[in-house]
C-alpha cells in the first residue's frame, strides 16, 4: 500500500477540470488499496489569502512546506504542473529531504503560446499582446517548466505532452507515460437519437477566448438560419449571463440559454436533454467534458487539436474541424442537425470508444507509475 498525495492549484469541487479529475484518481487509487490525501486551494490557503496577484507562487510555497513538514507520511506526491516547481527546487537543489515527485502534465504552455499569439493578431485574444506574452514566458512558462525539470517521473493527459516529456525534458520512457482521462459510469445513458423534439446543442465549459468563441460566433448566425428552430446552451462558464449574451449580440442571445452552474450530479442529465456537443476549442489537454458527452453518447463537433485528437477519429466517433474556422463549425453542425442517422452512428461508437475509458483503467495505470518511481529511488537511480 502506497501513501499518497495529490495536489492541484484549483478549488475543491467535481465540476470537471482539475480538481475534479484529482477527485477521481484518488478514488480510484483507493479502490486500489491506496491512502491519498487530495489537497486543494483552500486547504492550504484561507480565504484572505486567496486574493490579488501571485495566488498560484503562495498555493506553491505552501504546499512545498506542507509536504517538507510531512514528508514521512507520504510515500509519493502527485502535483499538477506548475504548483509543484517550489517543491521540486528545494528538494533537488537545495538539499531538502521529501518523497519523490511525480508531475502531472495536463497540457503544454508551447500551445498555448502558439494558438493565442496568433489569435491576438487578428484581436481575438483578450490578455495575449507582448507584454503579456513577456510576462508569460517568464513567470508562467518558467514555473511549469521546472515543475517538469525538478520531478523524478512525469505523466500527462495527452500524447504532445508526453512526447514533450521525452524529447524537450529527457525523460526516460520508464519515467514518462501518457495516462488519458477516464470517464465515470453514471455518464452511460440510453440516447433517444429519434425524438422529434427541437434539436438543442450544448457548449459546456470555462468562458475563455481560447475556447474558440470568436469562431462560434460568426457561425451560430448561419446556423441558425438555415435551422431557426435549435437552441444553445452555454453551461458553467464562469461569467455572468449579461456577459455572454453582449458577447453574441441582441439577435443571437434570444437563441441562447445560459446555466451559470452546472453542478456535477446534474451533468448526466444535462447532456441526456442536449443533442450535440459544440466545443471548438483552440487547444485543450484532454478536456473531460468531451468523454462525458461522448459516454453519453452525443455526437461531438471539436477542433483537430491537442488532446482532442487522442479522444476522436473523424467521421468515426465524432467530428475534428480545423481550429479557428467558423466555416468549418457551421458545416459540421448542420451536417449533423440534417442527418439524424449520423448522429445515432457517431454517437454510439463514441460510447463504445469510451466504456474503455474508466477512470479505474487510468488509476491502474498511474499506480504503475508511482511503483516505479519509488523502485528506482529504493535502488539508488532515482532520476
């Protein structure tokens, strides 16, 4: 049995990203016969602390004095790049004595740059023109980067990730492993691919502009014009619904419904009362909105892009368009909104895709991982 502690940067809470794809390691792991304890923003930073700039360095130097106080009771931390680059310094180059450290990587900030540099010179990024890419490169590109340098193994959600792992990071394929995402059971409904109801499409997500957003709204006009009866709707985004529907415009926003919170014991349904799932993201790790939409059995129209690509084959499972191509959204949304054959094909061999896709089968996976690496730190070759 292992003692093991996992950590990420975000709040506590099972409404996908981050935290909640902590929550369902750490279960997984326990079914496994494991101890972890999960820590998250608020367990190490009060609610006074958890203002102004610099939030993720205070969450990081936390978190390392935490594991260097407790180091004993744990036989392996888990941190999400970057809350772990603190941690890692101290430990390999300042002499601090703790377990060994295993980063996950849940996308590459080389993306990121990528995609939004080119967005901000058509203005469509909000916060991406060079000083802020400055600021990018040397506080949020360095911290990840030697979250990654510091650690004795790493995984990540996606394949470009895990590639980086070995070719930019030089780690040795026993110390890197591509570990996707799973997917609960609760997610597998019977779809009704036949219901005569208006079609309704469904964007579920973090209001951001690297979600592609510019490029949904020049489509949605289109959309709807050759299909005035569909409806979308924006859920958990994060902003106010005023927000969004300014965003779209007076015209677009009567055809839009907003659900500011999607709680996670509501989200089965969600997807059980949507038809497509619309999500034209620019870059993405492997978002887990996808696989639920997918084990639900919703047809899925995203970009060819990132951790998008490990999750779909084209006309298989679901739809990949270019990234940034609103041509390109509108032709595959109404290709399916015609063709309710297509729909039901896609969409039960994206459920098939994902029965192999448990979170128990990527837990089993990354219990192989830590093993290893504390192998190697018991013989001497820790990296």
């Amino acid at each position: 049995m292992m003692n093991i502690l996992m950590a990420v940067g975000a709040p506590k809470g099972r409404e996908g990203g981050a935290a909640g794809i902590v929550t369902n390691y750490a279960e997984g792991l326990e079914k496994r016969g494991h101890r972890v304890t999960s820590l998250f923003l608020e367990d190490l930073l009060p609610r006074e602390d958890r203002k102004g700039r610099f939030l993720d360095l205070r969450f990081s130097s936390r978190l390392a004095s935490h594991i260097l106080a407790h180091g004993s009771e744990y036989s392996i931390v888990n941190l999400q790049a970057p809350i772990g680059f603190l941690y890692g310094i101290r430990r390999r180059y300042l002499g601090a004595k703790g377990p060994p450290y295993v980063v996950t990587l849940p996308g590459l900030q080389e993306n990121l740059v990528y995609a939004m540099k080119r967005e901000a010179r058509k203005g469509r990024a909000w916060n991406f023109a060079w000083k802020n890419r400055a600021w990018h490169r040397l506080y949020h590109s360095s911290r990840f980067a030697w979250s990654v340098r510091t650690a004795d193994a790493a995984n990540g959600y996606c394949r470009d990730a895990w590639t980086m792992l070995r070719l930019k990071y030089d780690f040795d394929d026993d110390c890197a492993a591509y570990i996707p995402n799973g997917v609960s059971e609760r997610f597998f409904i019977n779809r009704d691919y036949r219901s005569a109801r208006p079609l309704r499409l469904l964007y579920a997500g973090t209001w951001l502009d690297q979600r592609g957003i510019f490029y949904l709204r020049e489509a949605l006009p289109r959309v709807f014009a050759k299909h005035p009866e569909l409806r979308f709707t924006f859920a958990g985004p994060g902003v106010p619904p005023a927000v969004i529907r300014g965003f779209f415009g007076e015209t677009l926003a009567a055809r839009i419904d907003i659900l500011e919170k999607a709680p996670w014991d509501k989200m089965p349904q969600l997807y059980a009362e949507h038809d497509i799932l619309v999500f034209p993201s620019l870059l993405e790790g492997q978002p887990c909105v996808i696989l639920e939409a997918m084990a639900s059995g919703m047809p899925v129209v995203t970009a060819e892009s990132c951790g998008m690509v490990d999750v779909i084959d084209d006309g298989k499972d679901g739809l990949l368009i270019p990234p940034a191509d609103s041509s390109a959204i509108e032709d595959a949304v109404v290709r399916l909104c015609e063709a309710p054959e297509l729909r039901e094909r896609l969409g039960r061999a994206a459920q098939v895709r994902m029965k192999g896709r448990t979170w128990e089968q990527a837990a089993c996976r990354l219990e192989k991982l830590f093993e290893r690496t504390i192998e190697r730190k018991q013989g001497g070759t820790i990296r």
